[in-house]
C-alpha cells in the first residue's frame, strides 16, 4: 500500500519553515514597496520601468510568486522545486544584469546582497528537494 506523505505545517523541516517565514515577510514587505517601486521605477533587465509596469513586476515576481511557492510548500506539491528556480533565477539574473548595467547608480552592496539570499534560498530548497516527492 502507498502512504499519503503528510502535509501542513509539521512535516516541513526546520529550513524550510525558516524559508517559509522569510518569504512571508519578503511578500509583506513587496506589498508595501509597490507605490515606492512604482514612482522610483524598478530596473528589470537592463531597462528602468516605471508605473503600472513596475507594480505589475513587483505584485506578480514579489507577491504571487512566493504565495504560489508557499502554498506548493504545504501541500506538498513535486511542481514546486522547479518552480522556485524559476521565479528565484529570474531574480539571479536581473542582479547580474543590474550589476554590469546599473551598479554606479546604486552601488555594489544593494544588488549583491539580494541575489545572494536568492542563491541560499535555492541550496535550502534544492537541499530539502525529497521533501516534496
């Protein structure tokens, strides 16, 4: 006989729920950075957007993005690793494009810093993969 794999809340190992609650105050945070993203503009790719644009990025890459991860998280779903790298590489890529293009206007440190934990994010992920199968 098949045993259903446990979901919720308990059976998450320790790193995952620490990544779970990081990724929930990163979403809060992005809900309240969409009006200063918006009137700043947001650099995606080597161009700045600006407005709707720019909102529209932050709410789908910052907010559902991770709620769509979060949910995958506690239901256990296989989909979820790779798309966690996916949204996660996006946001790998753009601070290599952001460090080669945009790295005068705003300095080494706020680029680097956030690609950073996007890549330990990804080894806690990758590391815990089994969990999801």
């Amino acid at each position: 006989m098949f045993m259903k794999a446990e979901k919720g809340w308990r059976s998450i190992p320790l790193s995952l729920k620490i990544l779970f609650a990081v990724l929930v105050l990163w979403v809060m945070g992005s809900v309240f950075a969409i009006p200063m993203r918006s009137e700043l503009g947001l650099p995606f790719f080597g161009l700045y957007f600006y407005g709707i644009v720019a909102g529209l990025i932050v709410f789908l890459l910052d907010i559902v993005a991770p709620i769509t991860f979060l949910f995958a998280l506690l239901n256990r779903k296989t989909w979820s690793v790779p798309f966690a790298f996916s949204y996660m590489g996006i946001f790998i890529l753009n601070s290599v494009v952001a460090f080669f293009t945009i790295k005068e206007q705003l300095g080494a440190i706020p680029i680097i810093m956030p690609a950073l934990f996007n890549i330990i994010f990804l080894i806690v992920i990758y590391t815990n993969r089994n969990y999801f199968k």
